[in-house]
C-alpha cells in the first residue's frame, strides 16, 4: 500500500490542449478517493498518468513517495480494473484471476490457490471457480475482473468506470462490494465515474473535476453541503440545486416568489443592489401543507404556479416556472452556458413528500428551508456563504 501525491501535473496534447491542468492531490495511504466530473475533464487522462499508460507533460507523480514519472507501469505495481475488462475466454475464473500471480514465479502454488480463493469469497464467485467466462454473467465477468485485480499485493487499485456496462441493479450490488473490499483490505484506491451515487457513496473524499481543473477535494457530506462554487453545487446533487438570481436589499435578499435574509456566513461580501445567483437544492423545499411546526418556523412559505409534477413513488418532483426581467434572464442564460449548466433555467425543481397533492397548473403553498441557502458571485461562481 502507498499514498500517492500529483504536484502540479499537467498533461497537454500536441495543439496545446491541457485535459489536466496543474492538478495537485494527495491520497493519503489506504484512502479511497473518487474521481469525478463531466464527461472530456480529464478525469481518466489523470488515472492514465497515475498508473503511467500516459507520458505526464509537468508536474511529479510520487507513489510511496517515490517519483514515478519515468517508471514503466509494470515497475509502479499498481492493478487496474477497466470498463471493458478483458477475461481470457479459455481460462477458468480460477485461472482468470491466478493469472497475475502465476506471472511470477516466486509465488509458489499453495500461495497461489489461498489468495483465489480468497478473492473469490470476497466476490462470491467461490461456486464459479471452474467456469469458462462464457458461462458467467455480465456481473460475474466483472467481478472476476476485479478478483484479478485485487489477487496481488499492490500500491494501489485504480478503477476506471468499471460498473458502466452493468444495469442499475448490479451496479449497486457491486458498489456495496467494492466499497466493503475496499474497507477489508485498505489498499490505496483511487475509482473514477461520473454516477452521482458512485461519487457520494464510495469514497472517503472526491476530487471534482472540470475542464483539468481540479475544483474542490472534500468528503461526499461537505461537497453537498459547502460546495465552493456553482459548478460543483451543480453537479453534486440530483436533481441539481436550484439557482436563481437574488438582489440584495440591506440585510435581506429577494429571490422569485420569496424573500430571506442574507445568511450571515455571506455577511460582509455583499453589497447592497448586488445581483447574486442564490442556490437552494430540491429537497431542501416542501409542500406547506404538509409541514410540521418546527420546520415552518425555519424556513419561509409561499405561493407559487405548478406546471409540471413527477411522482416517483417515495417522492415527487414539482417543475416551478419563473420570470427574471430581462437583464437578469439574459446574466443568467451566460452563465449557464459558462458552467454547462442545466440548473440554471427559469425554473425551479422541488422535491416533496409524495402524499402531497398537487395539481398542474394550479398555484400551491411551499415551504423553502432558507437556513439552506447558499449566495454564488455571480461574476466567479464563487460559494459566498
Ligand atoms: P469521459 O468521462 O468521457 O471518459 P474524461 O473526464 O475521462 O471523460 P479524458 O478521457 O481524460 O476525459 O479526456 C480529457 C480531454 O482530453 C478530453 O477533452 C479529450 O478529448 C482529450 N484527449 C484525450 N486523449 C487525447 C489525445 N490522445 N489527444 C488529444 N486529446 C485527447
């Protein structure tokens, strides 16, 4: 096991384009760290480097503090699980997953046959051990790959999307797997997706990344909960935070349908007229009707126009049309395009309590935690709150 740390690395492709641009991160040993941001930020190009299928352009790569730039991946000792994983379709999942083992030849057989087993109980593939890959599901090839994975004895295991080919289902049984692996046997790891669920619910921290900017590093509960700016308040979160322009009146704001007061933490770093994006996430609203006392106390009601619900069972979603003048509305629709965001239209999304009845196109009484709120520069996207 080893911890890795990336100074300032950079990797820029022949017509000057940086996917990763001056990116520094330590994972600390036996971490398990996420990678995560939308598609084309760089975030395999940065795997790609950890484990040296990619030349770095600046920057160190240390792993247990060595520097490995210039190490060919088979000296970095590191085990790679791909999207695309590639078993040998002659081979039993035995001999599937002992095959890294047998390449060298100073582990003797009886080594050989405890740690398969080993990671086949792990995997529960223990039934399956005799099986050619052509008789397993897309989950057991998976997961036979992973066995590969985690059968030597490594600095690091570092995934690459490899539950994007299984259906819903399995990829949460294998995100329970992984994550309880991972825990037993504390190695280094460092996972990229871009599945929301993947991001919050497996790693100790996240890394997110935009455009080979890294923009934030911080466990799952403090990206949702203090995002630093718009883009990654946007992206955590689904449905994504609510944003809408506020206007700053003394020590209160006026958002659509509602007004609030400044939250303290942003104190100080407004001015009065001030056009701010204000950020407020789905859940964080509720039908009136349905609210209890205490809650009602905290937040602020009001009425507003239903155009669409989504009933989902457990919740649903209300879509919530509304206007900006013109100016604001056309502040917003650049920004939107600046942060690729699709939060930012003139609408809001909330979800509530599914008993709620709600009808379309009618108005209704909401309930919005503004204890919750968080105030964005509209100018940097910074989180002033
Ligand atoms: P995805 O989730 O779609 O896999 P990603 O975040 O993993 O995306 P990378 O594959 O790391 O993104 O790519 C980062 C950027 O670098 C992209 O804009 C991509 O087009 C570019 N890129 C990747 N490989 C090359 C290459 N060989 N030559 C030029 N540009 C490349």
């Amino acid at each position: 096991m080893a911890a890795i740390e990336m100074r300032n690395i950079v990797k820029e492709y022949g017509d000057g384009f940086k996917a990763v641009n001056d990116v520094s991160l330590d994972i600390a040993d036996g971490e398990f760290m996420i990678l995560v941001g939308p598609s084309g930020c760089g975030k395999s190009t940065l795997l790609r480097m950890i484990v040296g299928l990619e030349d770095i352009t600046s920057g160190d790569m240390l792993i247990g503090g060595d520097r490995v730039n210039e190490k060919a991946p088979r000296d970095r000792n590191l085990s790679m699980v791909f999207q695309n994983y590639a078993l040998y379709p002659h081979l039993t999942v035995f001999e599937n997953i002992a095959f890294p083992l047998r390449l060298n030849k100073k582990i003797k057989e009886e080594e050989i046959q405890t740690r398969v087993r080993d990671a086949a109980s792990m995997l529960e593939l223990d039934e399956h051990l005799d099986r050619k890959p052509a008789n397993l599901s897309g989950g057991q090839r998976q997961r036979v790959a992973m066995g590969r994975a985690i059968v030597r004895r490594v600095n690091a295991f570092l995934f690459d999307e490899p539950l994007s080919n299984l259906d819903a289902k399995l990829r949460g049984q294998m995100r329970t797997e992984i994550s309880r692996m991972q825990r037993r046997l504390g190695t280094t790891t460092v996972y990229v997706t871009h599945d929301q669920t993947e991001a919050m619910t497996l790693g100790d921290r996240v890394a997110v990344l935009r455009r080979g900017l890294l923009q934030q590093v911080a466990s799952p509960r403090e990206l949702y909960e203090q995002p630093v700016n718009m883009f990654v308040a946007g992206f955590i979160g689904s449905p994504p935070m609510n944003f809408m322009p506020a206007v700053v009146s003394g020590n209160r704001l006026t958002l659509p349908f509602l007004e609030a007061d400044v939250p303290a933490t942003a104190a100080g770093k407004v001015t009065d007229g001030q056009l701010l994006i204000a950020g407020l996430r789905p859940e964080h609203f509720e039908d009136a009707r349905l609210l209890d006392p205490v809650k009602r106390e905290r937040g602020v009601t009001f009425r507003a126009p239903v155009d669409v619900t989504e009933w989902l069972g457990d919740s649903q979603y209300a879509y919530i049309p509304f206007e900006s003048n013109p100016e604001v509305a056309e502040e917003l629709a650049k920004l939107a395009a600046e942060l690729d965001s699709e939060a930012l239209r003139s609408q809001l999304i909330i979800s509530i309590d599914a008993m709620s009845r709600l009808r379309e196109n009618h108005e209704a009484e909401f309930w919005a935690d503004t204890g919750r709120l968080h105030l964005f520069d509209p100018r940097t996207g910074e989180n002033l709150t």
